[in-house]
C-alpha cells in the first residue's frame, strides 16, 4: 500500500466487512479487525513513519500484560534514572505517556506527525499485526518487543476493560457470552488474536536478535531471569541483582495501582480512567468466569491455530 488509500477514511470503511464489538464496529483490512480510527492511523503510520535504527517497539494485543513493559522498558533503557526515586517519571505518568502509540495516539489526529522533538532512543507501542508494521520498523536494526497472554485470560481482561471502556461512555456491558463467541470467531481489536500472536512468534524464531518474545506468565512466573533476559535484548543488561529488584517494584502491579496518577488520572485517547489499566494481574483469572464448555472451546482453538508452531501456555 502507498501513501493514499482510496478515497476517505469513510469511504474506506463502508467497503469494508464490519462487526459489532462491545458498542461499536470493526473493520475487517487485510485480514485483521481495527477500529475506523485505529486502522486510518495505523495507515498513515505505514506510510509515513520512519523507523530509527535505536528505535524500541513494545508490539503486542491488547490486554496482555502490555502496561507493565510499558512501565519496565523506559527503566531499561535509561540507566540514569534507574534506581533513584525521585526521577521516577512513573510518579507523574502514566505508563502509556512513557511508550507513545502509533495508532492509538501519534498518528491519529495527524497522519503526519512531526516527531523531531523526541528524544533518543525513541520508544514507542503498537498494537498492530506484524504485516501491518511500517516497513521501517520491520527493516530497519530497531528492536521490537512482544508480549502475550494466555488466551483464556486475555480474553477475560479485555472483556473487563472494554466493558468499563463502554459503559463510561453510558453503553449497556456486552454480556460474555456474547463477547466470547465473537472472540472465538477472530474478531478481535487488531485480532484474530491467534494470528496476530503467531505473526510476531514466527518473526520472533526466524530473526531472535530483532523480535523478543514475551509471555506474561514466564513474567509472573520468573520476573528476574525475564526482566535481565528482555535488558540483554535491549543492550542494557543489569549489573547488579538488587537493580532487577528495584526496577520489579517500581513497575509492580501493587505500586502503579496505588499512585496517585493511576488512581484519578483519565486516559485521554479512550476518556477512561487509567485505574482500569490495573486490574488483578492474576494467571488464571479465566476460571473464575468460564464454564468447561468455555474452556474446552478456547483452548481447542488455541491448540488447532498453534499447532506445529512450537508456542503453547502450558495448558
Ligand atoms: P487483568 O485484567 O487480568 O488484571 P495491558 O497492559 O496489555 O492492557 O494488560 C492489562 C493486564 O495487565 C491486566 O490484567 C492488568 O491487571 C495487568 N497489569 C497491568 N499492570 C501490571 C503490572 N505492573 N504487573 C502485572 N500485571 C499488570
């Protein structure tokens, strides 16, 4: 795709296959579901942005554990401010000002942005599917950092944040039921979530040096062998254990829910607080909301999409 797509982002859409999700629509372009506005940026980032060879890429699907890299890697990647309290810029931000999106933020209300003024090495999030990635990100030396989920419970999260989403803005919840059976169908902000898992997983085993892969659960599971594991990816091992551990407190799910920041603050690309960012944090949540027939379904897709992949969560 070049630089135009045909006609008007309006025009764009009502060509496209849509369906409802909690409230609203998807758009089906190339394989993948977008909200309008997420996929119109999301293009214009494809043609525009121009990937740095120092740049950082957190990649990931929503409701992944995505919030807590956000946290960590700006840590990582500014060894000055490391260890001392006071410079914390999470005291006053909230972990998505720290990791700007393409789609969700920068190139939303300018398809163009001039993003000059950011200072090096510059770090940013996307959500997108690999194949929608700028062709910059994808060939440049910058690195990308992917983090997933199991499904089950990637589900259950994303269900609680976008019913919160919805019903700030005065939407009846989507029961699950319903959310669950569009989500077994691949429809799925930036989903199917499977392809979009096996896209950066494929990528990731093929050039390891420029893909990391994530998992949160290795990450609630072994968090100090994970974090130094992701900081040698990065250029930026630790030196010292007791820095892994400060820097696993300062981006726990128990200190960012507390900060005043978190508690009021209001995100201001979706008009939600950022309280729902922080929710359980738990691996397993999903038995508190499935039944077997649930269960069953969704790990039956999960195993048909990963087969032969060499992924799985262990279930
Ligand atoms: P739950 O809804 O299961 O609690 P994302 O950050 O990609 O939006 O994912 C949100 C999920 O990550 C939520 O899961 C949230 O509670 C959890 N989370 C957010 N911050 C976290 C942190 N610092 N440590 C661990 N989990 C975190």
């Amino acid at each position: 795709m070049g630089s135009s797509f045909p006609g008007s982002i309006s025009t764009l859409l009502d060509e496209l296959p849509k369906e409802t999700w909690y409230g609203s629509y998807l758009y089906n372009w190339e394989g993948f579901w977008y909200r309008g506005h997420h996929l119109s940026a999301a293009m214009a980032a494809r043609s525009n942005f121009r990937a740095n060879d120092s740049d950082v890429f957190l990649a990931s699907s929503m409701k992944t554990g995505t919030t807590w890299l956000k946290a960590i890697i700006p840590r990582i990647m500014n060894p000055d401010v490391r260890i001392t309290n006071d410079d914390d810029p999470l005291l006053k931000h909230h972990p998505n000002e720290l990791m700007p999106s393409l789609e969700v933020q920068l190139f939303i209300a300018n398809p163009n942005p001039d993003l000059s003024g950011m200072s090096s090495p510059r770090l940013f999030r996307t959500h997108v599917p690999f194949p929608m990635l700028p062709e910059s990100v994808k060939n440049s030396a910058c690195k990308i950092v992917y983090i997933t989920r199991e499904p089950k419970d990637t589900f259950v999260s994303s269900w609680h944040f976008m019913n919160s989403a919805i019903t700030a803005r005065g939407i009846d919840p989507w029961p699950m039921d319903e959310a669950f059976g569009t989500f077994c169908r691949g429809i799925h902000a930036f989903g199917p979530f499977h392809d979009h898992v096996l896209g950066y997983w494929k990528e990731s085993r093929k050039r390891p040096e420029k893909i990391h892969f994530m998992r949160y659960e290795d990450m609630k599971k072994e968090p100090r062998e994970e974090l130094q594991k992701l900081a040698c990816f990065l250029g930026k091992p630790f030196e010292r254990d007791e820095d892994v551990d400060k820097v696993l407190w300062r981006c726990s799910l128990e200190r960012l829910k507390n900060l005043e920041v978190n508690r009021h603050g209001v995100d201001p690309s979706l008009g939600i607080g950022y309280k729902h960012y922080f929710r359980r944090g738990i691996v397993g949540d999903w038995k508190n909301y499935f039944t077997g027939e649930m269960q069953q379904k969704l790990d039956l897709i999960t195993a048909v999409k990963f087969e032969g992949s060499g992924l799985d969560f262990g279930y």
